[in-house]
C-alpha cells in the first residue's frame, strides 16, 4: 500500500432499517467505481449483525435470508485520494447516515473519524493531504480542479503554481502531472466535442430519460467532465431531436398538403374532362346508328367523333389540355359511356322529343 491508502467506511445506524443500510453500503459501492481509473476497485464488504426478529421462538424458516452489507473496505491510489473523499461526502450528503471512517495512510498513519456531515469529513481531507508526498499532493489538486472544472482554468493554473513552490516541483513535472489530470482529453472543448459525438447515438428524446443517459453520466464522470456541463450538452441534444422531430413534422404535413393539392387538380381535370368529352359526344352522337350493346355503343360513338376531323381534333385537343394520359382518357370516356347507354333509351326518346319539336317549329 506504498503508493495507495485504505478507506473503511462503516455504518453505525443502529435503527435504521437494514435494507436501507445494505442500499447505502451498495451505492457508495457504485460511486466510486465510476470514477476515472477505479473502474475496477476491489471491494471488502461487511455483513451487518444479525438482529433478533419479532416473535422470537417461533420455529426458523428453511428459506435463508440474503445478506445484508453494513460496511465496506477499499484500496485506492493516493492520486486519488481527493476524488475519492469528494465522491464519498456527496454520498454522506445523500445518505445522512451516521458512520465510521477509517483512513490508513503510508507508511503507518490512521485517521478516523465518526459523523454524518459532509463537511466534518472534509477534515480527513485536509488531514490526509498533508501526508502526501509532493507530486502526489499536486497531481491531487490538478485532478480536483479538472473534476470541478473540466479542465485546469487559468485561475486553477495559478493556485497550482503556488503548490508546485510549495511542493517543490520542477515546472517540466508539473506539466506532466497536469497532463495527468486532464487524461486523453487536452481542453474542455475536446471533451464537449466528444461528449457530443457520443450524444449523437440517442436519435429518441425518451431515451434521455432512460438507461442511455445513465451510461452517458458515468461517461462524463469518467472524463471529469462536470455534471452540470454534462447537462448543459444532454439538454443541447434534446433541443436538437426536438427541432429534428419538429422538421419532421412539419414537412410531412407539407408533403400531405401538397399531395393533397395534387389529388384536388387531377379529380377537377378529370371533371372537367368528362364535362367536355360528355358535351362532345352529345353533340355528335347520332341515335340511328347506336349499338345493341356497351361495348357496340362505345366503339360505334368514338368512331362517328373520328369520322368527322373537327371533332376528332376537338377529343385529341380535350385529352391534350387537360394532360390526361391515354390510360386516364380510355378510363373516363369509357365510364361516360357506359353511362349514356344505360340511359340510351330517355336518350332517345329526348332526341326523338327534340326532333319533332324542331321539325313543327319550322312548319308553323
């Protein structure tokens, strides 16, 4: 443990109710392996004592109860050692259990403390850091400031150059300690750029809200990016998918509305197409000279409109301006005329009606 410390944490809630304990125990557990570097900690977890239950003398059960965790043991390195104790008073804030902590330090330093606030906890910090060696020391600091800043800010840059005095540092090894600090990322804007990037698999605004955001949260702690620049860049996505869908959406009721326009013009060139291809066979159709049947009819009227090359012009000119194809036009005067035969016979009789009518105008 030369180049590491020992960090014991143990609860001393004695009413609270052991879950709750366990779940505390667990969370601290998964805190800390979120952070950069200790990803894969190994853990010693301690069961807590066995309590009487209520109705004590009733026979035991055979199902065994789970095992439940009342404190916990972890190595990690002294670089560490500033995140690490930050990470735990975030989870005395959260928590509010009262527990014991045990820090041993190289070569042979032990420190404990018992308390619930965040705050008193600090003090093992300021403790402890005064043990480290001097390039541990500032490399602690540098990686401080990159967990809270993202990077290591012109101010921040300062106050470490008090410490590389301090310490008594060359100018070269604090440069490669703070090289340290910021890991494969130089900037903060290299971290957005590639926070972004990863961003950019969530193509649903519900995902955000579900295990992909959490995946992303242990991302950014992993790069120190600060939760709150975490947030900004989740909230920049969700702006984005909303003006994507909003798009979306509104370019497809562009699309619907115009083929809803393109549907409107062909049903009236169609109207007006069999309004004028109606007038045209009523104005040509001869009654002497109609089929027996449908199919008699249709082909006995387009051949008396092709007979004459004034109406053969006037249908070719109708299918023309009306930019019907020669399948819409075939379509159209064959429903036309399927309709004037089935009323063939008021046809005729109007026809007959009209000729008569005509013939005794002219004789008074």
């Amino acid at each position: 443990m030369d180049n590491g410390f020992r960090l014991s944490v143990k609860s001393l809630e004695h009413n609270a109710e052991p879950k709750i304990i366990h779940a505390a125990i667990q969370e601290l557990c998964s805190s800390i392996t979120r952070l950069s570097g200790l990803e894969h900690t190994a853990f010693v977890f301690f069961p807590q004592p066995k309590r009487q239950p209520p109705g004590a003398g009733k026979p035991p059960t055979n199902t065994p109860e789970p095992e439940l965790y009342g404190a916990l043991r972890f190595e990690a390195p002294l670089s560490k050692f500033r995140v690490v104790l930050r990470r735990v008073g975030d989870w005395l804030d959260r928590t509010k259990q009262t527990s014991l902590f045990a820090i041993e330090m190289p070569p042979a330093h032990t420190m404990t403390l018992q308390t619930n606030q965040a705050k008193a906890l600090a003090q093992l910090l300021t403790l402890g850091e005064a043990l480290l060696p001097p390039q541990t020391l500032y490399l602690t600091q540098a990686e401080s400031y990159v967990y809270t800043f993202g990077e290591i800010t012109p101010a921040a840059r300062a106050n470490l150059l008090l410490v590389r005095h301090q310490v008594g540092i060359s100018d070269d090894q604090a440069n490669d300690l703070n090289a340290r600090a910021m890991g494969p990322f130089k900037t903060l804007s290299e971290k957005y750029q590639h926070f972004r990037k990863e961003l950019l698999a969530c193509k649903e605004e519900i995902t955000l809200d579900e295990d992909f955001w959490q995946v992303m949260q242990d991302k950014a702690i992993t790069m120190s990016l600060p939760k709150a620049d975490a947030e900004f860049l989740k909230d920049e996505r969700l702006r984005t998918l909303r003006t994507e869908i909003e798009r979306t959406r509104q370019q497809a009721e562009a699309d619907a509305e115009t083929e809803r326009q393109h549907q409107r013009r062909q049903q009236q060139r169609l109207l007006d197409y069999r309004q004028t291809f109606e007038a045209l066979v009523l104005d040509t159709l001869n009654p002497d000279s109609l089929g027996q049947d449908a199919d008699s009819f249709r082909q006995q009227v387009l051949t008396q409109l092709s007979a004459s090359e004034f109406n053969r012009g006037r249908l070719i000119h109708g299918r023309e301006f009306y930019q019907l194809s020669q399948q819409e036009a075939d379509a159209l005067e064959k429903t036309v005329l399927d309709e004037l035969y089935s009323l063939s016979g008021l046809l005729l009789s109007f026809i007959s009606y009209l000729t008569y009518y005509k013939v005794s105008a002219a004789r008074t």
